[in-house]
C-alpha cells in the first residue's frame, strides 16, 4: 500500500486517464496482466478462501457509505476529494480544487463532467470493473476471481470479466479484522494502475436523491454542441 499524506492532496486537473482509472475503462484487447505476488484462482471450480468470501460478503452487505479519497495515477499523480456509494450500482466522487471534475453512475451509466472544460463523457456502467466494486454481492465463487491474498495486515482480492471489459481487472483491499475496504486498483489493457484510496469512512448514511443523479439531457447537447 502507498503511503500517502492526505493533508497534501495535490490541487491539479486529473487527466482522462487518471479519471478513467476510477474503473471507467473500455474494454481492450491486451493479455490480461496478473501482479506479482498474488496466487491465482485456476478455474471457476477453484476454492476460495473462506476468510476472503467473507470479507466479500460483509463488504456487500453495506449498502451506503460515505469518505474522503486520495488517488494515484500511473506516474504517481496525487488528487482527492469525496465520494459516496450506494448500492448497488451507484457512485459519486467530488474532486477537490479547481478541475471541477464529477465522475457519477446511477446504476446503469457513468458519466464523467469537467465543468471547467464543459465536457460529458458517458459510459455503460456494465462496461467498466467498477460495476465489480458496486454490484449488489461481491461473489467470488465464479471465474471473475483473479487471485487472493491473505496477510496479517491486509486480504487482497483481483477480480476481473474479461467476456465484459477484456483486460481491465480491479484489485480491491480489505483490513482482515474489521472488513472494512481500503483502496483499490484498477489496471487498465495497457497495464496501467490507478489506485484509490478511502479513509474517513461512514456506512449506512442516506443521500438525497439528486446526488446520483445523471442528466442525460445535457449530456446530449453537450456533446452535440461539441461536434
């Protein structure tokens, strides 16, 4: 795990890569990329830790929560702001500073705004490995399990679909005594990590109804406007 100084957060516009690394990336055709360290699950049939399936399935038993977030991109590039989740299929980051960048899904899509540059990128929630991070349960008893890994410190889960977004995997972290989630990793076809981690987690809170909210609307004559 990175060590990072949340208090540092730096105040730049995330690239499209970086905002992609959030697990909005479309499918690509590279071989799928295992990280070192990590003991494959051979086949559908393959045994799961116990220990792991019930991280998965605490995980997915939270419904809602709510934090602050730091990620890194590729090279090291450092961004923040907030997030909220809710279950299933719907996420929400506010990114700090001047980037005016909102990544949004409302269980069926994921839009991307910059409101700076007036741009809207949108997505089928479906196509991206976040779908993995915010399905209804975490199931790790199909052939999507890439590798586990249990420490003392850390359970570390690689899920990828290839049949649905190719060679994009997400590797999630859990702590082993509280369940509680971490970071996550999400690689890219061209082998690319952007990690995200959470700290200053809320579970079970509400969220007005608006907060994930798309407007599909202006997305349209946004984009119109931009041909």
């Amino acid at each position: 795990m990175k060590n990072a100084s949340f208090a540092s957060t730096s105040d730049f516009a995330p690239t499209r890569r970086q905002v992609l690394g959030l697990g909005l990336v479309v499918a690509g055709a590279a071989a799928l990329n295992v990280l070192p360290g990590f003991q494959l699950v051979a086949s559908a049939q393959a045994a799961v830790p116990p220990t792991a399936q019930k991280i998965a399935d605490h995980f997915s038993s939270v419904k809602s929560m709510s934090g602050e977030f730091v990620q890194f991109g590729p090279r090291g590039e450092q961004t923040g702001g907030k997030f909220f989740l809710e279950r299933p299929g719907k996420i929400r980051f506010n990114y700090d500073g001047a980037s005016n960048f909102r990544v949004i899904s409302d269980g069926k899509s994921v839009v991307i705004l910059n409101k700076r540059l007036n741009t809207s990128d949108l997505y089928p929630l479906s196509k991206t490995p976040l779908k993995l991070l915010l399905d209804d349960r975490i199931d790790l008893s199909g052939s999507r399990v890439r590798s586990v890994k249990e420490e003392s410190d850390l359970t570390t889960i690689q899920l990828a679909d290839r049949s649905v977004f190719g060679s994009s995997m997400i590797t999630m972290m859990f702590d082993p005594k509280s369940y509680a989630l971490r970071q996550w990793t999400i690689t890219d076809a061209q082998g690319k990590d952007t990690t995200v981690m959470i700290f200053n987690v809320k579970e079970g809170v509400s969220f007005a109804p608006e907060t994930f909210a798309i407007d599909y609307a202006a997305n349209r004559e946004v984009n119109t406007k931009s041909r």
